[in-house]
C-alpha cells in the first residue's frame, strides 16, 4: 500500500528523527512533558522558546547525552528508546546506542574544542579515535571541511588564537568530521558578540542549502524565519506551537507564542 497518507513522513520525507511523547524530569522538575517531533530527511526546523523551557534538554535527550524516562525515539527508524510494559523507556544495549548516536553532530553554545590542540587536530579526533578511520584518510576530508567553513588557513592555529565565530565553525567543521546524517545545534551563536554571529549563520545556512538535516535551538528569529522550514515554540517542557516558518510568524496562534515573539521581534 503507498504510504502516502503516512503521517510520521513529513511532506514525504524519510523520517529522521522521531520523538514520541517524551517525559523527563529532574528530581521533582518534570522538564519535558509529553514532547513529540518529527523530522524528516532534509528538513531544517528551529525550536525557539523562553529561557527554562526544555529546549537543551529536549537536544540533549535526543542524543543521549541525557536518558528519558518515559516516551520513545527513533532516529532513521532504528529505535534508540521506547516504552516498555511499565510505561518506563528502555534503551538499545549500549553498543547500539553508540552507533545509533553516531547518526547525529552535535555543536553547543561554548565549543567544547580541544584548547591543546590545533584546529586540525581537533576536527581529526574522534573519525581517528571512535571510528578508527587512517590518519592519511581523514586530513584531506579534515582540510575539505575547514575550507568549507573558511578556516583552512587557521589549520595549525591552536582555539585560543580564534574568535569565537572562527571557533564555533571549527566545532561545526569537527561535528561534521563525522559524516553524521542530522545536525542538532543548541543555540550556537548565544555566546558571541553580535558582529560575529553572521559568520556561523551563513555556515549553517550553507548546510541547510546542501540539505543537512537540522534541528537549531536559536534565538535568531532571522535565521529561523529563513532558513528553517519549520518552527517549533516550547514553553514549560512542552511544544506549545508547530508550524511551517512563515506561517508561524505571520499568524503566530497560541497567547503564549504572541507573547514571546513580541519580546523577540
Ligand atoms: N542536569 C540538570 N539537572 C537538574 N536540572 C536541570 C538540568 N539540566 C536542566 N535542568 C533544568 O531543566 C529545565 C530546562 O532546562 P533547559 O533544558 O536547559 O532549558 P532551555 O535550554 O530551554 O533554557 C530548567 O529548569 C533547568 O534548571
Ligand atoms: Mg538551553
């Protein structure tokens, strides 16, 4: 039977990232609260929303850097976590997680690049230690990727050396040195000073372009009005509001979206 009427397949696509009713809490802090998302193959969607609302938690989970404790995800249909009879999630054994894991880059607010090590050394790392890939092998894909985000001639430079735009590019060049299928980015550009924002926003949108599957938690309204296909508000642990980008913010629906977008605007 066509799948066309397929509901967990956006406008078609293959299905990237399923979320399913996902809870999390920390101690007595419920943080997520039934928080569900599809993304498919090639889709770029920003998740925006207040300080305190889930929205790092909501990345992290999908990349165990965090474990839900209720609710499911799959990532490319291989099932990272589901619910048992308990109502509980269990995980894949660890060795499939990893593996699942590996499916995903990951750029955060700070960096997180190795300050011992050259930028080069930085992006060659984990292909050289987690995927055991030849040293020989992965220096011209290494030396591609930094081309790619303009920072080939910094390639011996060690971070301390760079600004922060140049350093977050080389945490994009490192993430992407992984050949992952979907990038999550949790508000990369937050940490920099305004005139170095544009540098990062144009390397993502160079990434959307060639289409890279992502999920950006942002607080560029810009970028997330055009680079992404969808918008998603969180508040209080929950999605509150979904909706095609420029329709989200020509008719924003929910009080609380208003609310936000007017401080935003
Ligand atoms: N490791 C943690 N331990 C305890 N509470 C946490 C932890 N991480 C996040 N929280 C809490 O979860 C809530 C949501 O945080 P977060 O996901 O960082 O929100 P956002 O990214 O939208 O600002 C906040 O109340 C925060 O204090
Ligand atoms: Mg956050």
């Amino acid at each position: 039977m066509p799948n066309t009427t397929n509901k967990a397949e956006p406008a078609g696509r293959p299905v990237m990232i399923a979320a399913r009713d996902i809870v999390k809490s920390f101690g007595a802090n419920r943080v997520l609260d039934r928080v569900s998302l599809t993304l498919g193959k090639g889709e770029v969607v920003a998740v925006i929303g207040p300080s305190g609302s889930g929205k790092s938690t909501f990345l992290r989970c999908l990349n165990h850097l965090e474990t839900i404790d209720e609710g499911g995800i799959e990532i490319e249909g291989e099932t990272l976590a589901a619910p048992g009879p308990d109502g509980r999630s269990h995980y894949a054994n660890d060795a499939e997680v990893r593996r699942i894991c590996r499916k995903m880059g990951m750029v955060f607010q700070s960096f997180n690049l190795f300050p011992h090590m050259t930028v080069l050394q930085n992006v060659i790392e984990a292909p050289i230690t987690v995927k055991r890939m030849r040293r020989d092998a992965i220096v011209p894909q290494a030396e591609e990727l930094l081309r790619k985000v303009g920072l080939f001639s910094k390639r011996d430079n060690y971070p301390g050396r760079l600004s922060g735009g140049q350093k977050q590019r080389v945490a994009i060049a490192r993430a992407l040195a992984m050949e992952p299928d979907i990038m999550l980015f949790d508000e990369p550009t937050s940490a920099l000073d305004p005139e170095l924002t544009g540098e990062v926003l144009r390397t993502m949108r160079q990434l959307a372009e060639e289409h890279m599957t992502m999920l950006v938690v942002t607080h560029e309204m810009g970028f997330a009005r055009e680079a992404a296909h969808r918008v998603v508000f969180m508040d209080q642990g929950r999605i509150v509001e979904e909706a095609a980008a420029a329709e989200f913010f020509r008719a924003p629906r929910a009080p609380r979206t208003r609310e936000f977008l007017a401080h935003m605007l």
